[in-house]
C-alpha cells in the first residue's frame, strides 16, 4: 500500500494556499483515483453565507487530478508539468457545500490525447454521502 501521507502537496503542486483544493490524496491507480478537501473558514471560495461557490468544485476536480497526476509521476520518476482546464463538458451541480464539509472527489481519465487528459469527476459530501456535482473536464498539460 502507498502512503499518501508524505506525498507533500503544497511541495508539489503548481497551486499553493489559498488556492490549492486538494488536502489529501486517499488512493489511486493508472485510471483513476480519490482525494478529500475541507472546506475551511479561511476559503476564498466561500461566499458571505459560509457556502462553497459552485464553480470551485470544478476547481476541486481538476487540482485532484493534477494531484493524482503528479503523485503518479514522481512515483515513477517522471517529469511533470504545468496544467491548465481546456475546457468542461456536461458539469452539472446538485447541492452545494458550507464551513466544515469535507469533499471527496473520485477522478477518472477517461482518454488522452497527446498533452490533453479527459477526465470525469464525482464530487462527494463525506459527511451526508450527497453528490455535489458531477463532470467532465479536459485538462491540458503543457510541455
């Protein structure tokens, strides 16, 4: 079993505080993988009433599998780069989430092609098992 715990994400991520949404990778394989983020009181993402602005699950979604990504190459010893949304397909939102939440995010790739990742993304409430959102996303790698 690996251990995700000393995988450093603010070391490795492009993103830093307050804008990284990706506190722990929970598991992954060559396909696919899970991460938490909590929502904190500290996060720019909020609006006035605590709750998680939608468009951050999106957010949430790509820096998970940009995490998972990068994990997996340094793993192997693999370079890795930069990454940037190319575009989002069929993201639909379901409820949202507030101070305290923890989000799970279950990220798939779907396809790649050349340095574009297509990936899907099930964004969870731990807490009460919701769906918040779901997606597709296309995320481009640049070299």
């Amino acid at each position: 079993m690996k251990n995700y715990k000393d995988f450093n994400l603010r070391k490795n991520m492009i993103h830093q505080p307050p804008m990284l949404m990706v506190d722990e990778i929970l598991c992954e394989n060559s396909m696919s993988g899970k991460t938490l983020f909590r929502v904190h009181k500290d996060c720019i993402f909020l609006n006035s009433r605590g709750v998680l602005q939608r468009t951050a699950m999106i957010e949430i979604a790509a820096q998970s599998f940009a995490a998972i990504d990068i994990f997996q190459k340094k793993e192997k010893g693999l370079k890795y780069s930069k990454g940037f949304i190319a575009g989002i397909r069929d993201f639909q939102f379901f409820s949202d989430a507030k101070i305290d939440d923890e989000i799970i995010c279950n990220t798939e790739k779907i396809d790649e092609l050349g340095q574009l990742y297509i990936t899907k993304a099930d964004l969870i409430n731990k807490k009460t098992g919701e769906v918040l959102a779901k997606g597709e996303i296309r995320i481009y790698e640049m070299l």
